[in-house]
C-alpha cells in the first residue's frame, strides 16, 4: 500500500562548512557586481536559487531576473559598457501557457534573464518560492527562505539552514514564503513530475543573432507560430 507524505514538519538542521560560506560570499559578490552595474541604468533586479537562500554548492548558478525590464538595447549597452562581454542570448518559452523569456549568458554559470511578455501570478510568484533577493538583501548580507528541486524547504539558520520536506504542508509554506497555494501546488506537480519522467524538452528555445534584438526575433516568432501570438494577446 502508497505511504502517504507525512503532514507533521520534520526539521533537519544543516550546518555550513568554513568552504561552504566562502563560497556562498564568492558567488553573492559577483551577483552583486553584475546587479549593481543594471541598477546604475535604473534597471531593479532580484537574484533567485540557492544565491538567495545561501544552500550554495561548487556547481551553483548565478540567476538574475529582471521582473520589469525597460527594453533589451538599454540592458544590454549596460552589460558591454561595463567591460563584460555576453557569451550568448537566447529566447526561451517552456510551455505554450508560460511567459516567453530572454537569457543573457554571461558564461556557463551566469544568466542574466527577463519577461519579454507579461507574466502570470504563479510565474512571478515562482521566484519567492524558490527564494529571491534584492540588491539591499546581498548588501546586507540577508538570506530568505526558498524551496529547493528537492522540495525542501530551506530556511536560513545563524549556522547554516534548517530544512522540512513540503508535501503535505503546502498550505504552511504558501503562508511562510507570502506566495498563493496555487503557485506552491504548480511547483510541486512540476518538479514531481520532472522526478517520474525526466527532465523534459522545452517549447521555443532559440538563439539570437548577432545583428538582432530580443524584440525583433520575438516579432518573428509570433508571426511564425500561432501559440506564440495568443500567448502575447493573452495578457
């Protein structure tokens, strides 16, 4: 017979190596640097994952995203005015129901991304489930709960983090990290299912050119692909 997932909160508290906090400070710095050169344009940014929470490890991303950008050209000229070359840029769309976004590759490990169309709650609200931080949180050494891929729940302790699996308390951590239900429960069907079956393909994934802009492939593949363009008027 199925077990079920427990509904009692069992806790597991995690202390961080001397390694483990050098290279949490490491990685925030040049989340930082990145941000602050947006912020001087006036362009706000969050960073999300394991940055934001502090559970780091060697092979952690870097993932900022900018939740209202001002249009690519200004971020861009930003980005190669302070010295930092862009390795690549890319258009990607999950779903046809998800928001279609641009990836500004720094390098391998290093995203700078944004909406190229409105988003919907839950889509927004995916950042604070897994843990989002301002500029002002790094600055001030803040980290903010978060949920993992693991669907733990990793809450920042003095010496590390504590942690408690989320399935059957979904209705705590919406209250604990001030996102809806719905948002929790979309999170939780997407990583279970990437669990049974794998990671799975993505719906648009394509590189920009070097003489083009995000807007102008955009245009093109709304003109191209029907899903696209009732996702652009489904706003």
């Amino acid at each position: 017979m199925a077990v079920k997932p427990s509904r009692r909160i069992e806790y597991k508290e995690v202390t961080y190596t001397d390694e483990q906090w050098i290279l949490l400070r490491n990685l925030r710095d040049k989340a930082m640097r990145l941000m602050e050169i947006l912020e001087k344009s006036n362009i706000k940014t969050i960073v999300h994952g394991s940055i934001a929470r502090g559970d780091v490890k060697e092979k952690s991303d870097i993932d900022i995203f900018i939740p209202e950008p001002p249009s690519s050209f200004i971020m861009e000229t930003s980005i190669e005015r302070a010295g930092i070359p862009i390795n690549k840029r890319l258009i990607v769309q999950a779903t046809p129901i998800y928001a279609m976004k641009a990836y500004i590759e720094i390098d391998e490990r290093t995203y700078i991304s944004f909406p190229l169309m409105r988003m919907r709650k839950t889509e927004r609200e995916f950042y604070r489930f897994g843990g989002e931080a301002t500029l002002e949180d790094l600055r001030l050494d803040r980290r903010l709960s978060g949920v993992d891929k693991r669907l733990m729940l990793i809450e920042p302790t003095e010496k590390g983090h504590r942690e408690s699996c989320i399935l059957g308390n979904e209705s705590y951590v919406a209250r604990i990290l001030g996102v809806s239900l719905e948002t929790v429960l979309d999170r939780v069907h997407a990583l279970m299912r990437r669990d049974e079956v794998g990671r799975t393909g993505v719906f648009i994934e394509k590189e920009v050119g070097e003489n083009e802009t995000f807007e102008q492939v955009l245009e093109k593949l709304a003109e191209q692909n029907p899903a696209v363009r009732r996702r652009l008027k489904n706003i």
